[in-house]
C-alpha cells in the first residue's frame, strides 16, 4: 500500500524493521510508540503514514531547529508541510493557518506550548486531525532525564482536539519511562517497538583521572585525534570558555560554545563544524540537539554527563557513518556536588508552594501572572514555576487561557499624522485614539491600554493586532515586555495546607529520583560489566552481545573514581553564624520572614535562585563559601539556627 509512496517520495526501495512495525500499526489505526536510537529513522515512521490518512498530522516537537530541519526535508520531497513557531511573522502564521483549514497541509509542526494559547486551540478544534505525533516523547514523564512540564498536558489537549491516534518517538526511555509513555496514551504493550539500542561502531571508555590531570589527558586525547571531528562536553560556560584557551595556547585549534553566546554566534560556529572548517568544539549541553553530522569520530566528557540518558544522547552524536568513533568520559567524584546541586536548586520549599497557592485563592475568577515577577517573589526558580502551574492544572485548579505582553512601546518611523492618514472613517478615529493614549517620554511612546478602553472603548486585542500591523509594515519600531499569563480559576474552594503537602511531596519525590539517577550514572562508570550490554539493558534493549569487545571494561580496564582529592573540613557553628547573619537579616528585611534553612543551604553552596538574586546574596562573604561540600551536609550542619 506505502510502497509506492516509499520509492516515489523518499527514494526509499525498503523500511527498516522497527519502521515497518510502526508503520504498519499506525496505518492499521492503532497507537504506537516507537523506541529507536538517534539517527535510525524515527521520523519516517510519522511523514509515511501522514500522506495516507486522511486528515491533519500534528506534531509536536520540542526545538525550534528541529521542527525547521525536517520541515526543510519534507518541503524539499514536496510534501505539504508547514509550522507555526516563534519566528514567523504575524501574516505567515495566519496564512499557513489558512492553508491548515483549508486542508493543503497534511503535516503541521508545532510546539507543545502553542496549546496553551486559547485562540490557536480554538483554531485547531475546527480541524479535522488523524495522528497527533509527540516527537522527543520522553519529556513527558516525571521519571524521564529532560521532563517539559507542558507535556503533561498532551493527554488532554488529545482527548480535547478529539485525535483518535497518537505516535510516540523517542531515541532514550528506560523501562520505567516507556510504561509511564503507555499508560499516558493508553498504548498497547505490543504496539511499543523498541529496536536494539546497541552501536558495534562506538567504542566505550571511562578513564578515571583526578582533576589535575584532566587537561594533559584531554590534550594528549585530542593530540592524537588529529583533525578529526570532537566534541568535548562540559558543565558550566565558564569551563568551555577556559578549556577552550587552554587548548588553542597548546597549539589544537578549539572553539567554545554554550547558551551565553548570542544566537548569531552560535549558529556560526555549528555551521563552520557541519562544513569542517572547525574540528573540535569545547561545548555545554546546548551544543548537539539537531546536530546531524555523520563523522563525529570523538566524543569527550570532560566533566561528568548529568545522567545515563544525557550520556547517552550525546554520545549519539559519533559515528552515524556507521565507522568506528571513541566516546570517553574523564571521571572522577569531584564534579558530583554541582551536578547534585542543579537538583537541589529545582526543589521549591513547601512556603514558597503555599504561597503561590495563597495568591491564586485572593483572586476573582481569573488569575493574570507575570511568571518572571511570581518567580522573584516566591523564590521559584523558572523551570519549577512552570512545573507547578501544571500540576495545578492537573489538579483542577487553574487552566490556562491565553497570554500577552502587559508593556508595548513604539518609536515611530513614520510620523504619527502620516500613519493617521492611511485609514478613513471609523478606523481613521481608531488609529488616532492609539497616538493620542500613548505618551511619549523622548523617543518612544507607551501605550496607555486602560484609557484607550476607558475613552474610546478600544479592545486591548484591537489595538494589539493594529499596532503589530503598523510594525510589519516598517511604519513603527515595537517593543513588547512583562509577559503575563492569564488562568481561569476552576476550582477556588481548594484546601490550601492539604494542597501545599501533596504538592510538595511531589517535588521531594522527583528531587530523589534525579538524585538517584545520577549514582546510578555514577555506578555505571564504575562497573565491571561490559559498557555496551549494560548500557542496552538500561533503554530496554536485552539483545545487545554480553561482551562488545569495543569498551575498557571489555579491555580489562574498569574505572574507580578518584574522589575530591581535598579533605573537607566541616566549619565551626560561630563561623557558619557569621557567614549566615547577614543573608538571614536581608532575607527579613526584604520579605518580613525569615528563610528556610533550605534558601540558607543554597546561599551557602552558591546557587543561583530568585532570592539570592533579590537581597544581592553575591556580594555577601558567605555566599558559595561551601560550593565543595554535598548539600545534604551543609543542610544537617545548619542545625545551630
């Protein structure tokens, strides 16, 4: 039946066997998930079947370069398809939603947070959609390495949008993610295919080295590596910035690359590494996602990957060529601190919970919030924040409806009068009232929306929508801030102390899993068990060879981590009071309560939250004074408060 299809559109002459397993499930009408490792053709599994049904393929993916590569494929095999994402502009949204209603687009790529926003759900409720495809599926379960809050809420928008197939693709789910995955979308057990997760063509090694010797080993490794494609993977910005020095000074060509770089940079660096002309780049985890080079022949942790998963992808990126390529992790335990502490930091205390959920029971039926300015006042960091709104939604409680830009200014580039004199009639009046309710303070003017309503019963969406206009037109600069979501209270009578706990107790629960997974990482470094069949055996794959032959372990050559070469000495009682008094005084000043001894461990290990942004906790002499001891230790040493 897809045969043809197969030749015609994607040169293809016969499916892999995982392939054709899904394929063959989702062209029968059934739900599939589809477990196959990166660079085996996962999204064939969705883009074959989508020229068969009969309507809309929506799917959801959770990278904007992601959604534009295979966009960029399909278009060029002359496939209707098309997304709606950050970078178009508002007429190109509204003409690919155009093309959607009017049926010529088979396949639509979207973000999950697109559903959030109530028109575009509106808009697509009227479609007719056969497959909802959820790409990178992973992310929706609690107990999966790279969990996006909002994916939590794809059963539902399913179950609203009223799509009877659902196809998920992922390269990394351990046995406890893909039963999560099945339970969400009600899929069969027998319609989950996952193929071997095993590379004959990847040779494994763990090398323990302490922390003073990392960088000989790293420029002898790299020394002999020639000019070949590598990657080297480390945890904070600054260490690619100073890896990267330290390199060029000993004569290897090196570049550095992380999310602190402007988006230009960034791009011009991948871009020079995909045509060869840079071989080796020093990179935090911001560096790969999309990145399908087939001759990555190293691939160096330098300092440890956050979990199995995150190893895993990474290492993923060596060798699609099929030839043979080196993945070698330097390792010790000196690292562990801050990889436990990113989990400690995600942890809301349970006052800060209360008092989010304090908020939404003094509001009227609507709840309108700037997550930045909720963020600063809870002391939630960001990502956490997000997670917590949706388990409210979960819950019952709120539901999201839409979301806006609270400021807009606008410098003109026009005059005023010129851009009046465009419009005729009622819409003439419209336009003046918008230059008229808009102050101007040198060279821009804000836009004053409550006399516009007050005076001239001008719809804030009007004005939004005419203002935008005039911005694509080259009339006027535009300016946007202080994003504000707006929920629907559901359920005001909630029991906030009841609430409070269980939500809390939530986020405990996650903060161990992830503290777990991260030994668990660190166990796997140490084994002495073949690299390769123990790492298959974690991503449910029970068919790799018990010995591969390509690993240290099989080379008779198992790690054991050096722990953090100084001894730490626990500071006395008087001295950690000196440290904290100041942090505990300005916490007070600024919020009349005191902190918790949770917010105090953060400021002494160094974290970055919300509050110790607030009371300029960096300037104070205790802050990061503990950054090398385990949270845990500097937690039950705070007993003196």
């Amino acid at each position: 039946m897809y045969q043809q299809t197969l030749q015609q559109v994607f040169g293809f002459n016969q499916l892999r066997g995982g392939q054709e397993n899904v394929i063959t499930r989702v062209l029968e009408g059934q739900s599939a998930a589809a477990i196959f490792p990166t660079g085996s053709g996962k999204s064939l599994c969705y883009q074959l079947p989508a020229l068969h049904l009969p309507n809309l393929t929506l799917v959801i993916s959770p990278l904007l370069a992601l959604m534009h590569d295979q966009l960029d494929f399909l278009q060029q095999k002359g496939i209707a398809a098309a997304s709606i994402d950050s970078s178009q502009t508002w007429e190109q949204s509204q003409q690919v939603m155009q093309d959607v209603r009017a049926g010529k687009t088979k396949i639509l790529m979207i973000s999950v947070e697109r559903l959030k926003n109530e028109r575009f759900r509106h808009f697509i409720q009227q479609v007719p959609i056969s497959l909802l495809v959820v790409d990178e599926a992973h992310c929706i379960s609690e107990w999966g390495h790279n969990f996006r809050p909002d994916y939590l809420k794809l059963p539902d928008y399913r179950q609203q949008l009223n799509i009877p197939q659902v196809l998920l693709l992922t390269a990394t789910a351990t046995p406890a993610v893909i039963k999560d995955m099945q339970a969400k979308f009600a899929i069969d057990e027998a319609n989950t295919v996952v193929t071997g997760f095993y590379r004959h063509n990847l040779d494994l090694a763990v090398k323990a080295v302490t922390e003073e010797e990392k960088r000989d080993v790293l420029q002898s490794m790299l020394s002999q590596a020639k000019s070949e494609p590598s990657i080297v993977y480390v945890t904070l910005q600054h260490t690619a910035e100073d890896t990267a020095a330290y390199l060029n000074q000993q004569g290897i060509r090196a570049t550095a690359y992380h999310a602190g770089l402007n988006s230009e940079v960034r791009e011009n660096i991948q871009q020079q590494f995909m045509n060869g002309t840079i071989h080796c780049i020093v990179a935090t985890i911001a560096f790969g996602m999309g990145i399908d080079k087939a001759d990555i022949r190293h691939i160096i942790h330098y300092d440890l990957p956050k979990s199995i998963e995150n190893y895993s992808q990474e290492i993923g990126r060596a060798g699609r060529d099929n030839q043979s390529s080196h993945c070698t992790v330097l390792a010790n335990r000196n690292g562990v601190n801050v990889l436990e502490n990113f989990v400690y930091g995600d942890t809301p205390d349970r006052d800060a919970i209360y008092a989010v959920l304090k908020d939404i029971k003094q509001q009227q039926g609507q709840w309108d919030v700037m997550l930045h300015q909720l963020s600063r006042e809870s002391n939630i960091r960001a990502l956490p924040l997000k997670t917590l709104l949706v388990y409210l939604e979960i819950e019952g409680v709120i539901e999201a409806q839409y979301s806006y830009f609270a400021d807009y200014r606008f410098k003109p580039i026009q005059t005023p009068e010129w851009i009046i004199s465009q419009f005729q009639g009622e819409r003439q009046h419209f336009v003046k009232a918008i230059f008229d309710c808009s102050p101007k303070a040198r060279t821009w003017h804000s836009i004053d929306f409550e006399t516009l309503w007050q005076g001239f019963q001008a719809d804030r969406k009007r004005v939004v929508a005419a203002i935008d206009y005039f911005n694509e037109k080259g009339w006027l600069t535009l300016e946007s801030k202080q994003m504000t979501e707006v929920f629907k209270i559901v359920e005001p009578n909630f029991n906030i102390d009841s609430l409070a706990d269980s939500l809390h107790a939530t986020f405990s629960q996650k903060e161990n899993t992830e503290i777990e997974r991260l030994h668990t990482m660190l166990n796997f470094f140490e084994s002495n068990e073949c690299l390769s069949h123990r790492l298959a055996r974690y991503f449910a794959d029970e068919n790799a060879p018990q010995e591969c032959g390509h690993c240290s372990v099989c080379r008779n050559q198992p790690a054991t981590l050096p722990s953090n070469s100084e001894q730490l000495t626990e500071p006395s009682a008087n001295t950690l009071k000196a440290w904290c008094d100041p942090f505990i005084e300005a916490v007070q000043t600024q919020t009349q309560a005191a902190p918790t001894k949770q917010a105090i461990t953060r400021f002494l290990v160094g974290m970055t939250t919300p509050l110790n942004t607030k009371v300029k906790a960096r300037q104070m002499s205790g802050f990061a004074k503990l950054e090398q001891y385990p949270f845990q230790q500097v937690l039950n040493s705070l007993n003196f408060l």
